[in-house]
C-alpha cells in the first residue's frame, strides 16, 4: 500500500512540474479592470480545453498550462466583444493583459468550449461536460469533481461547506429535495447543467427580508433533448457465493417536460447495495421544518423506533426492497402538485462482538464482553402529497401532507461475559401524519404577511421482550435485579415482557409580519404558539411456565411499575428582529418573549410549571467579498424533553437497563455561538471553509445511575453544572490545473456531568481528525484519488482515560481506455491503536470493470467485485456518556456479480 501510494504521489508531483503559468489582467478600452470575466484555452493539437480561470475584482486572471504547446485563448464578458488569440508556450511562465471592446457588431467570435464555471448573481453554474472524463455513471461521480463540491460521509451534498437541503431537476422538486435519492440515482450523462442556488429561498417574497445566507439548493438542469421523453437505466445481475445466489435488479426511470414529470426508482437485491437505508428512510423529513424552530424553544416528542444492531451497510446477509416514485404537475401556471410514495423492505442477519469498559472502574463495576446475532425485519411506508398556488405575485399558498407507517422486529441472541445468554425481542408498528399549511401575502411594497402552521400525529407501540437464565438453586447474576422487580424467582428463566403506548398530537404555528423600513432595514414581529400533548401507558410483567401473566410490584420507585400519563405543554411567543445593511455587515438582533405552561397527569397527581422567559439573539454576517463572509451568530435556547422522561414508573429500554422518570423535571436552557467563514475564489481556485461552535447548557436533563453488575438503574435529574460542547471544522481546497488538493481538519470537544453510584462523574472527550487528499480530473489520461485520516480521540471518565488512534490512506483509481472499457477500483486500510499496546486494522477492496461500445450505447456490460480481500469484519472504537468500547461488526463475503445495463 506504502509503495502504491508513494508511485502515485510522484506521478502527481511530477505532472505538476510540468506546467507553466499565463497570468494578467483583462481590462476594457477605458482601462477599467473587468471583474468575473471568463478565460479558456484551448489546446490547439487536441481541441479539448485545457485551462479556464475567471478574474477577480482586479481583473486578474491565472491559467495553467503545459509546456511547449499552443493555445487558443478566448476571453468573454457580458456586453463586450469576445477576444480570440493564439499563444505558444515554452519553458517559462507567461504574463499578458488583455483589452475588450464594447460589443457593437455582429461578427462576433464563435465559442468553441462553454466556460466550466460561471458567476450569475446569486447563481453558480457548473457546467458538467466540462468536468466528465467517461467515467462517470451517476449524478455524484461529477458531483465531487467539482470544485466547491463535497459528498461527506453521511452521503449529503456539500457546496462552500454548507449542506444542500433541497435539489431540484428542471426546477421541479426532486423527491422533496432529497439530495441521497438523486447523487446515487439519475445518470450522469443526462445532466447539463449543475446549478448552486445561494441564499436560496423558496418564498421569493420574503428573499428581501430573511437571513437565507445558509441555504443552498441545486438545480440539475438536463441535456437538450431529455425534457420530453424517458430516460434512464436498468441494471439487472447476478451472481453466487458459497452460501446462497446473488441477484440484484434496479430499474431507474425518469420522464420530464414543462408541465409535469414521473420518476420511478427500484431496488430488489441480496449483496447490500442499497439505493436507500432504513436509517435515510427514517430521516426522509419531507422539507417539514417547524415554524418554531428559529422562536428558541425546542420541545422533544421522543423517538421510540427500533435502535438496529446494524445500518444495513455492515451485515452478514441483507435482502432488500425498495420502489419508489415521485411526480410533479402544473396543471397551469399559477398551481403546482408533486408526491412521492416509498416502499422499503429489508431483512438482515446481524453479528457484532463488543468489549466494554464502563466508566470509572473505582466504582466497581465490571468490565464486559458480548457477542450479538441478531435478525432485523423491517418494511417502511412514505407518503407525501404537496399543492403550491401562486395567483400572482403577491400572494402565495402552500399545502403539504406526509404519512409514515412501518412494522419493524429485531429478534437478538446476546452472550454477556456477566450475564450469559440472553434472547431479546423488539417489534414496533408506528405511524404519523403530519400537515403543513403556509400563506405569503403582500399588502405593498413595504408590508409583507406570513403564516406557517404545521400539526403532528404520531403514534408509537413498542413491544419489548427478553428471556434470560436462571438457576433456581444457584446464584444468578440477575437475581438481585430480579427480586427488586418483584420478579417470580423459582423459575427456569426470567421470561420479560413490556408494552408501551406513546401518543404524540403537536400544533406549531406563527405569524410573521415584515415592514421594510428602507432599502438598508427591515422590522419583523412575529406572534406564534407551540401546542403539545402526549400520552404514555406502559406495563412490565412476567410469562409463566403455564403462559400467563404475572404482574410484579417492585420494592423500590415505590412499587411504581406501570405508566399512565398525560403530558400537556403549550409557548405562546412574540419576537422582535431588527435587520440592517450597514456597508459589508449586515445585522440583525432580535428576542423572543415567552410564556410557557407545562402540566403532567401521573398517579392522581398534577405537576405545573407556568412562567415566562425571554430569550435573545443576534447575528451578523460581514460580506467582505461577492463570494467571501465572515457570519456570527449567538442564540439562548429553551429546551424541553419528552414524556418518557417525566413518568415515573419503571421503563425496560433493554434487559439490562432500566429506568423511571422524575416527574418535577425543569426545562434546561442553552447558549449557542457559531462562527462561520467561507470563501469561494475562482480567481486562483481556492476554497477556504471553517465553521466553529460553542454550546453551554445550564440545567441540563442527565442521568442519575446505579450499577448492579452491568445492570443500571437511572433516574433523570437537572443538573447544577454545566455541559459544555465544542465544535470546530475547516476544509481548505485548492486546484491545480488538473489537479486538486484538499485538507479537511476537525476538533470536538464535549464535557457532560451526570451521577453515577451516587457520585459525581465528569466526562471529557476530545477528538481531532484530519484529512488531507489530492485527485485529478483528465479528461484522457487515468485519474487517482488519495486521502488519509488521521484521528484521535481521548476520554476521561471518572478515573478512566482511554485513546483510540485511527489511520486510514485510501486510494481511488478510475480510466476510461479507448472510449469503451471503464476501469474503477477503491482501496483503504483502517488501522485503530487502543492505546494499550494492542491495535485492530482491517482493509476495504471493491473493483468495477465495465464495456460499452461508445459512450452513446444503449447497452453495458459490467463485472463488480466487493470485498475483494474476503475480510470478515469491520473494527470500531466509540464512547458514550457511561462506557467506552471497542466493537467488531462482521460483514458479507467476497461478492462478484455480472450486470447488465440498458439505457433508455
């Protein structure tokens, strides 16, 4: 690996030295540097473009060029005559200015090439062809060879560090904006144009008066000639292994044209290829964004589904089903509709061994090691409906409804180095509707109303079920446990069961009115309410040897063992934002008044807390350049948490931990401080981005723990001291000609304080990763990708430090050899130091060899290989607020499949 790297390395430093530089300024005949004009060369022996650059605000421009060639330079700017010249290089850098003339002919000069990159506005338009080399099969094998452009590691877009929430085909939503669905789905060669939507807002009329500086959208714009018709692929496989047939069938179809648009994507496969996971699919928020969420409270309904062993990505087998479709239609200019239905199945072997070090070993309790098989089912159902209504310009209503339904089961095998076997069961079957109902209306120029309002649904039934051994004569390590719940002893195992019922009705709702004062400021009021009820029931009893039921009555938490509470909370708030332009800064302070009224129902009781909170914020972005800002904000936040946590009977969240609420629980209350700066220079094709953030929690919800063995009983409490979380990341990105180099850098630092054995236990954990990497971009010869990172993290719990170190070069290689065969192949070693003399490593290996007879062929044929080193599992090393560990998830097998594709 050291060797390849190494070869690579040199064949980069190498072509480097190869280059010359033509620098120096494009002005106009009044001698009036021209800023964002466009500069191409083409070389002269192959046609193809060589270099492109775009001047700064000093009319400034840099191209890299090879040595001893000849190139047509074309220098382009709106309202002047394009410039045509023919240079010849040799052995040293270049420098020449260049004069355009205003554009009064007709004879202008033809562009040969499209320029790569163009400046519009707000606008960043890339153009794709100009980025491919032959390689590439879908949107997000371009994606990440243009610069700005990332795809992290949760698969999420990326552009000037800032995450793309929504993306759209022709300008009609994509699945809702879902980037996921898009990047691994709609093929490269369909795409034109990629267009970076800055400062995005969805309501034009509000574009004016609202801070969008962090939202970003893309716009994939298609070829001529796929806006009227089908296109797409359909790529069905096959293949064996030593334990079962291997198949895999996606048909991938899109249709388009200005009125409306039919996209279908599917997915039935056994080797783990996965077009969406559960955990995507669980996150697929349907563009819902509260209407409160920017007021400073934030209230927690609780997420009761399934916490899979796996994330389907890791498995020992995994049979999947997906079918999903999504339309849009304009029945006429001022109304639009659009859906999407999805259908995920999956079901998964699961293995993973893990060794636990619990926090603070001077508390006694023992370290722990397990061995988990488990069997995962889950189907899950999606469904949106949306209406959009623009009569005209000055008003604008919007209509959105999504439904979730799933069945989900995880049935587990758990050997515990302390507690022997166990065999545990989790089903669940929620489901969800949620509306969201916006009105825009413009009364004039200078007012402007907005109402939002969105109500939730959600119903959640989570049955749990464990069985553990028992030795009636003996001693067990669950007996003390046992007899505190109240258990039945005399029998052969201790068979748990538990029901839970959690019923969650929410109202969210605000009105907005803007009244723009001038041209530099703008006052917003705002007057809005968050309205919330839940319900909770909850039971824990024991199967007998005959089947019934036994209810048992703990001798501790007051012999408290059921749930029936009623949780009703309710904020009604009024903000007031200020925002100026005053030169490049742009202010907005701004506060919330709240009254918030919280109740809970438990055991013939009734707990209040009714009071009023103000809570201010404030930031400011200093636009130092057209695409280079500096933004600081500050927010208090109120939180709240979930009914789960104020009820006061017992809670199995597992066999091995166990807890009860307190009922008295206060709200915590949160600074937050981010800064953020990000400049994007096209000038010398440097990307500068680097974002940190500072939280202070005061009376924060934490854990108030006890041990028996590896058992735990927690209560929750407010705690007197403060947590703390610190949070820093910066990526650097710079072009080379065709070569581009980047650094990504990252530091967490986090401080939680909880009780555990009735003492106090400080948590500390840094980490600090960093990960430099340089690719190429030819568009003839074959191209590398390496990366590496580095990471370290440290914890300190109690009177436990432990240290993983992690190491991870990585190489991607990709050629694209006379015009028909595709070569693709990707390799990393993982190696994990524990710190304690010992460390883990195992390797990746995955190769794609392709044939097509040109690249306009309907057909493909396709041999892939994953896990080409037949590697049995995959190490990790985590921590949490009361353990550290280090995990072993075992994977499939070596996998060769032979494909077909057929393009539309």
């Amino acid at each position: 690996m050291k060797k390849a790297l190494s070869v690579a390395l040199f064949f980069l430093v190498s072509i480097s030295f190869s280059q010359i530089k033509l620098e120096g300024v494009v002005k106009d005949s009044l001698n009036v540097s021209l800023d964002l004009a466009n500069v191409i060369a083409i070389n002269e022996e192959t046609s193809v473009l060589e270099a492109y650059g775009i001047t700064d605000e000093k009319g400034k421009y840099k191209l890299s060029l090879g040595k001893n060639g000849t190139y047509k330079i074309q220098i382009s700017y709106i309202g002047m005559k394009t410039f045509e010249e023919v240079i010849s290089t040799k052995e040293d850098d270049l420098n020449r200015d260049f004069i355009l003339l205003s554009d009064n002919t007709l004879d202008e000069v033809e562009i040969t090439y499209e320029m790569p990159v163009t400046v519009k506005g707000d606008t960043l338009i890339y153009n794709a062809d100009s980025f491919k080399n032959g390689t590439e099969r879908k949107l997000e094998d371009v994606l990440e060879k243009l610069p700005g452009v990332e795809i992290n590691e949760n698969g999420q877009i990326e552009v000037e560090g800032k995450v793309v929430n929504k993306l759209m085909v022709n300008g009609k939503d994509f699945f809702d904006g879902d980037t996921k669905l898009a990047t691994k789905n709609i093929p490269s060669k369909a795409v034109d144009k990629i267009e970076v939507l800055r400062n995005y807002s969805e309501v034009g009329q509000l574009r004016a008066v609202s801070n969008n500086q962090n939202n970003v959208a893309l716009n994939i714009k298609l070829k001529e000639g796929k806006e009227n018709f089908w296109f797409g692929n359909v790529t069905v496989g096959g293949g064996s292994s030593p334990d079962k047939e291997l198949y895999l069938v996606q048909p991938k179809l899109f249709y388009y044209n200005p009125e409306y648009s039919i996209n279908f994507i599917g997915d039935l496969n056994n080797i783990g290829e996965l077009a969406l996971t559960r955990r995507d699919i669980r996150g697929f928020g349907g563009g819902f964004r509260a209407p409160s969420s920017s007021s400073g409270t934030s209230i927690n309904l609780g997420d009761n589904s399934l916490n899979f062993l796996t994330n389907q990505a890791n498995t020992l087998q995994v049979d999947n089903k997906l079918a999903t479709g999504n339309f849009s239609y304009s029945p006429k200019k001022t109304l639009d509709l659009s859906g999407f239905l999805i259908y995920n199945s999956s079901r998964i072997l699961s293995k993973e061994t893990s060794f636990v070090q619990y926090t603070n070993p001077d508390l006694g309790i023992p370290d722990e090691e397990t061995t988990q098989n488990g069997t995962e089912r889950s189907n899950q159902g999606l469904l949106k409906l949306s209406a959009s209504y623009k009569p005209n310009m000055n008003n604008q209503l919007e209509y959105d409804i999504i439904a979730r339904v799933s069945n989900d089961t995880q049935d587990q095998r758990i050997f515990s180095s302390v507690l022997g076997n166990t065999n545990q069961l989790e089903e669940v079957t929620p489901f969800s509707i949620n509306q969201k109902i916006n009105y825009y209306y413009t009364l004039n120029e200078t007012n402007i109303f907005a109402f939002e309002a969105q109500h939730l649904i959600k119903n959640e039934d989570p049955f749990y079920n464990a069985v553990l051994g028992n030795d009636p004569n003996g001693e067990d390590p669950f007996d003390t446990t046992a007899d505190a719940l109240g258990l039945d002893t005399s029998l052969n195992t201790y068979d748990l069961g538990q029901n839970r019922r959690i019923k969650s009705n929410q109202l969210d709702a605000k009105l907005d009115y803007f009244n723009i004062l001038n041209t530099k400021s703008n006052l917003n009021l705002t007057l809005g309410t968050i309205i919330s009820k839940q319900e909770f029931n909850s039971s824990i009893f024991q199967f007998l040897n005959d089947g019934s039921k036994f209810v048992p009555t703990p001798n501790f938490n007051d012999g408290k063992a059921s749930n029936d509470i009623t949780y009703n909370f309710s904020d009604i708030y009024l903000g007031v934002h200020y925002r100026l332009k005053a030169g490049k800064f742009t202010i907005t302070p701004g506060f919330s008044l709240h009254a918030y009224g919280n109740e809970n129902v438990q055991f013939g009781e009734t707990y209040e807390d009714n009071f009023f909170r103000v809570l201010p914020d404030f930031e400011t972005r200093i636009q130092f350049k057209k695409s280079e800002s500096l933004t600081l904000r500050y927010e208090m936040r109120n939180q709240f948490t979930d009914v789960t946590r104020l009820a006061e009977g017992l809670v199995l969240n597992n066999y091995n931990s166990i807890q009860f609420g307190e009922p008295d629980l206060q709200n915590a209350l949160s600074h937050n401080v981010s800064l953020f700066y990000s400049s994007f220079n096209l000038f010398n094709y440097t990307n500068v981005f680097a974002r940190a953030a500072y939280s202070s929690n005061i009376d924060q919800v934490r854990s108030l723990t006890n041990f028996e063995n590896v058992i735990r009983t927690s209560t929750f409490f407010n705690s007197n001291f403060a947590d703390e979380n610190v949070n820093v990341f910066g990526r650097v990105q710079r072009t080379f000609g065709k070569i581009r180099a980047s650094l990504n850098a990252s530091f967490n630092y986090s401080k939680i304080n909880q009780l555990i054995q009735g003492t106090q236990s400080l948590n500390k954990g840094y980490t600090q990763s960093y990960t430099p990497g340089v690719r190429t971009n030819y568009r003839e010869a074959p191209n590398v990708s390496l990366r590496y990172r580095y990471s370290i993290t440290n914890n300190d719990q109690g009177s436990r430090s432990t240290t993983f170190t992690t190491n991870a070069p990585s190489i991607e290689f990709d050629a694209y050899i006379k015009k028909r065969i595709t070569f693709k192949t990707n390799y990393t070693y993982t190696n994990q130091d524990l710190g304690n003399g010992n460390s883990q490593s195992f390797q990746n290996w995955d190769a794609t060899l392709s044939y097509r007879k040109d690249r306009d062929a309907k057909w493909e044929y396709e041999i892939k290989a994953t896990n080409l080193l037949n590697i049995d599992s995959q190490v990790r090393n985590s921590a949490n607020n009361l353990s550290v560990f280090s995990s072993e998830t075992f994977i499939q097998p070596r996998f060769v499949t032979f494909r077909f594709v057929y393009t539309l």
